[in-house]
C-alpha cells in the first residue's frame, strides 16, 4: 500500500505544492530531533515548520531548503523516502559520528565514500552486496568546500549501527580493524533509500566522541567550551554544504 503511493501523495503529507519542492533535504541524525531540526534549520535559513511529516522549510539563496531530523535509521528512512518520492532530487545527511580511528579530534569531519550497511533498514530499499554509496560529485564538492572552511575531512567509509548503546569494546576493535572511520546510525539508510529512489545523495558528518580513546565520551557531560565548539562546527558544515550544492547547481 504505502509502497505505492505517488509522488503527490507524498508532497500532501509534506504540505508541499509541486512548485515548491525543495532542491535539497538536509537531513540531520541527532537524538532531540525537534530541538535540533529547529536548531540546524536555522543554520540554513530554514526557518518555517511544518508539521505533516515534521521539517522546517526555507531559501539559501536560490536554494529551496528542507531540514528535518531523525534518530536511527528507521526515522532516517521515513524522511528520505518521503521528499525523494515526493520529487527531491538530493539528500544530505548531516550529524555526528563516533571515531573508530586515531588521530582524530573534536569537530574532525568525515564526508563517506560509502556506509556499512547494518542499521537493518537498508535492506528494504537494495539487494544485499550493493554497496549504500555517496554521489560522488556532491560529495567531491563538500568536502572540497569543507576544505576552503580550513575543517579536517576524512573520505574513508563509516559503519551505520542500529543500536548506539550496544557498543561493547570488543564490538568497536573489530569496526576498527575493519577499517570504518567512525560509526553513525542513519548514513547507510539514508543512502540506501536515496540511491533506490534514483536521487543524489552525500554526508558531512562531525566527530564527537571518540571511541578508540574513549575521549569525550556521550556519558559524560560536554564542556561549555566544546559544546558552543561544535555549536559553530554545525554552523560551519551546513554552510560549506549548501555551497557546495550552489556550486553544483551552476555547473
């Protein structure tokens, strides 16, 4: 049933008018969705909620901008799935990432290749052995206007995970040895719904704790000064991403 809905079905849950789909979802994976839908939205000058499938709508611009937040890949995929059958033809997923490699810091960013697909919702949207990858000119172009923006980006693959509290040190050593850069829980479905959906599709995601150290661990209350640190880190990389997106726009 759901499966087959057209596209102007999905832009009435979204209270969306075929003249007003927007250019771009940026996506954000954070555990407060409606604080930081809100929060990340403003970043972009997407200031105006709405509450169908909720998301805050707004110019960057020419760039017609949509933001919404998920926590998991589930949620991730409910977003997803709803703006690119309803006509977007780009998502870009934004958030934090856990370090599964040393010699990272605070406020590193990782743009992925691709997403290990064990978040479980992927495999509802691709075969098994097709790889959740990034558009690579969206993500050449991000990390390229990462780079002017003087941030530290990583290009290697992350792992999506469906259950953050289930990370055992065991667990993360083999992530490690596997060579993922860090772990997240909505890039692999993001990808994969985007991907099978034929839109575009990258991630710019900002390290916070750092699971090899166990360095600025979720467990323990962040300082004043690394949170209004990474407050201006988001600021930051949803900035360079609709650069990048404006850039490609042009070309």
């Amino acid at each position: 049933m759901y499966r087959e809905l057209k596209p102007e079905d999905h832009r009435r849950m979204l209270q969306v008018g075929d003249d007003e789909i927007p250019d771009v979802l940026l996506l954000i994976g954070l555990f407060n969705v409606h604080e930081g839908a809100e929060r990340w939205g403003g970043y972009a000058g997407a200031t105006q909620y709405y509450n169908g499938i909720p998301h805050y709508r707004g110019q960057f611009g020419d760039l017609r901008v949509a933001v919404a937040a998920a926590f998991g890949g589930p949620m991730a995929a409910l977003h997803v799935h709803a703006w690119c059958a309803a006509g977007v033809p780009l998502v870009v997923q934004l958030g934090y990432y856990g370090a599964l490699q040393g010699g990272t810091n605070l406020g590193d960013v990782v743009v992925p290749r691709h997403a290990e697909r064990q978040e479980g919702v992927s495999d509802w949207y691709l075969p098994k052995g097709i790889l959740a990858d990034a558009s690579d000119d969206v993500a050449d172009a991000i990390a390229g206007c990462l780079y002017e923006r003087g941030m530290v980006v990583n290009r290697h693959a992350i792992y999506s995970t469906p259950a953050i509290l289930a990370e055992s040190r065991e667990v993360i050593a083999d992530w490690s040895r596997h060579g993922y850069h860090g772990v997240d829980m909505e890039t692999a479905a993001t990808f994969s719904v985007a991907k099978s959906l034929g839109a575009k599709r990258a991630a710019a995601l900002i390290r916070l704790d750092d699971l090899i150290t166990e360095e600025h661990s979720l467990a323990d209350p962040m300082r004043k000064e690394w949170r209004a640190f990474v407050r201006e880190r988001e600021r930051e990389v949803v900035l360079a991403v609709l650069e990048a997106v404006v850039g490609l726009r042009r070309t």
